[in-house]
C-alpha cells in the first residue's frame, strides 16, 4: 500500500517495540482466518506480545513500566489489526484495563495488579451492560453495601477475552453513582454459552455473570487525573485503521489479478474509487496519530478529539471494506476471501460504544455549540 511519512513520529527509544510486534504480527496473520472461522480466541498470539515485556512496558515508570508513548500505542494496535483484528481488539482491551486500574487504584492494589500484569495475568473490562448502551461507563447496576465494600449480581455484555481473564475493571452504581472496581474472577463469577457476533468471532466477546461477586473497598478505584488519557479510548481508532489498510491491500491484489485478459487496475471507476478511500484512511489516520500527540502532551483535548476520530476512522474503515468487495467481485463473498471477513471486522468498531450515531451527535453538537 502507498505510504506517505507522517509528522507524528514514534520515540527513537520506543521503535524496537514496533520492530518486535511487526515481526510477531507476520505470524499472527497467518492464523487470522482459522481463528475466525473456529471462533477461537488467539490466547498463544496474546501470550507471546505478553512474553515480549510488551505488555508491562506500558505502565507507569513508577510501576517498573517504561510508560511507552500513546504514539506508539496507536502505530502497535494499527500493525496488529492490519495482521489480525482480534489480537490487536483484545490485546488492546487487556492492556487498557491494567492501565487504567494500575493508575486509579489505591497504592496497594494498584501495585498488586502492575505485579499481575508483569507476571503474564490476563485483564479485561466489564463495563457494557443489558440497559447501558453508549452509557457505558454509566452503570445501571446497584452494588450492594457489605463488610469491607460492596457485592454485584448482574451482567456485563461483550467482554472480549474474558474467558481467559484473571481480573476485571468493572464498574457498578454505588450509592447512586458511578464506581469502578478491579475484581478477580472467582467462583461467584460465571460465563452463559457464548453468542457468537457476525464479526471479530476470535475475540470471544461474551457475557458475564455474576452473583454476589466482592466489590472490597480496598480495589475501589479513583477518578483519573484530569490530563489522563485512557489507552483504550486512543486507541480505537487504529484498530479501524488496520483494518481499512488490509482492505487497501487485498483491494490491490484484487485489481492486478488478471481477469479476461484485462486487469481491473486499468479501469477509470476503480482508480478513482481507490484514490479517494487511500486519502480518505490517510486523512483519518492524521487524525488518529493528532489524538495520540495530543494523549502524549497530556492535553485535555485527547479524549474528545478521540471521540471525533473514532467517528471518522469506523465509517471510513467500512467503506474501504465495501470497496474492495466490489472490486473483489464474487470470489470476494467466498469463505475462502480475506475480504469478506475483512468487510465483517470492518462493521465492529461502528458499534463499539461510543458508536458512531452517538458519536456524531456528541461531535456535532460540541460544533454547533461552539458558533453560538
């Protein structure tokens, strides 16, 4: 695929951790469509990022982490969607939730759960709720007052990896208002027979149970610093990204492969088509890569211009996918085609809260608000 150097640049002390996931990620693509196809969650693909100290260089320097940047956050998750969608969404969910509980914990836990991470434990975030929709981090679930904190029964809908999952950052209401806990999974806590999504099969998003499950007081967590940065909120948008690059790539392929005598490469619709959804993923990546700059200088500007970005970066992903099922023809609807699965991970991020509807009347409105 054309490239073209951007002004966003990873740290020259960080580009050995692109080097090593690049070269893991040629391997995890050659499993992408098995896994797929089985449903199957990548855990040997997970463990090996895991076994990289990639992982555990994202904490905190205070925590033994080296903090790695937020831009090389987002060119790690974009190499790993390109490969394989599902490691790069579940990978990304793991390592955002240790983050999150590792800073907004309480000195004990917080170092409990960074020794977790270091020791290849597994973390997963159980926020969506039957009732919640884009309020996710808006509980609609009561926790219960007991000795030393409180107790949830409810559920948590589309919890990726969870099956493979040591801890949870979950969240629950707490005398009327939102609260966030790291919990263990233990055996107040069970999974109901999976209900497989149309795409992104292999990150086993599921539900949860759970049934007078512990919520200590001792793992409740803080609120975040005001210049905060959540990893999983930046890095959304490259997941999209990934994906819309694969879809450029297998469109490429679709188009040089000779087909009754003549390539589709030579067609005026398809250069002209292919012109626009390369700027299009380009224009969407500035703006991703802007999002992780902004993280980087801790400006509170991330997180909305993440909202903006992941907006832009999910419909742009979409209609990259459709391209290149037009392009691809019908071999292109084959099981056999990368393409149809690519067009299938492509609709995920849409849905993904904050969906893209929401996402839209958040953005515009902040627009209309702001000429008033």
């Amino acid at each position: 695929m054309l490239t073209r150097p951007s002004p966003i640049a990873v740290p020259a002390d960080e580009q050995h951790w692109i080097d090593t996931v690049t070269t893991l990620a040629a391997g995890f693509a050659e499993t992408a469509a098995a896994d797929d196809t089985a449903a199957r969650l990548p855990i040997e693909h997970l463990r090996a990022l895991a076994d990289s100290g990639l992982d555990a260089a994202f904490l905190p320097v205070s925590h033994g982490g080296q903090g790695l940047s937020y831009a090389s956050l987002g060119h790690i998750v974009r190499i790993l969607a390109r490969s394989h969608p599902a490691v790069a969404t579940v990978w990304l969910m793991h390592v955002g939730a240790a983050h999150a509980l590792v800073t907004t914990s309480p000195d004990g836990a917080a170092a409990y759960f960074a020794d977790e991470l270091r020791a290849g434990k597994r973390f997963a975030n159980a926020l969506s709720e039957p009732a919640g929709g884009n309020h996710f981090l808006t509980s609609q679930q009561d926790a219960v007052a007991r000795d030393g904190g409180w107790s949830l029964t409810g559920r948590k809908l589309f919890v990726s990896g969870s099956e493979a999952a040591d801890h949870l950052f979950l969240n629950a209401r707490v005398e009327g208002g939102p609260a966030f806990f790291g919990v263990t999974i233990d055996d107040t806590v069970s999974f109901p027979p999976i209900d497989e999504t149309m795409g992104m099969r292999a990150t086993r998003s599921r539900t949860i149970v759970f049934d007078g499950t512990p919520l200590p007081a001792a793992r409740r967590c803080g609120p975040p610093s005001p210049d905060y940065a959540n990893l999983i909120t930046v890095g959304f948008a490259f997941i999209s990204l990934g994906i819309a690059e694969s879809a450029l790539d297998e469109l490429t392929a679709s188009a040089h492969r000779a087909k009754g005598g003549a390539m589709l490469a030579d067609q005026q619709w398809v250069k002209h088509e292919t012109g626009m959804a390369w700027a299009q993923v380009t224009a969407a990546l500035l703006m991703a890569e802007r999002t992780a700059w902004l993280a980087d200088e801790k400006n509170p500007e991330a997180m909305a211009a993440a909202t903006e970005t992941k907006m832009l970066a999910n419909e742009v992903a979409k209609s990259t996918a459709a391209l290149a099922l037009r392009v691809g023809g019908g071999g292109a609807y084959l099981v056999r085609s990368p393409i149809q699965r690519i067009v299938r991970d492509a609709q995920a991020g849409a849905l993904m809260a904050y969906s893209v509807p929401f996402s839209q009347e958040v953005v515009g409105a902040a627009v209309l608000a702001s000429g008033a």
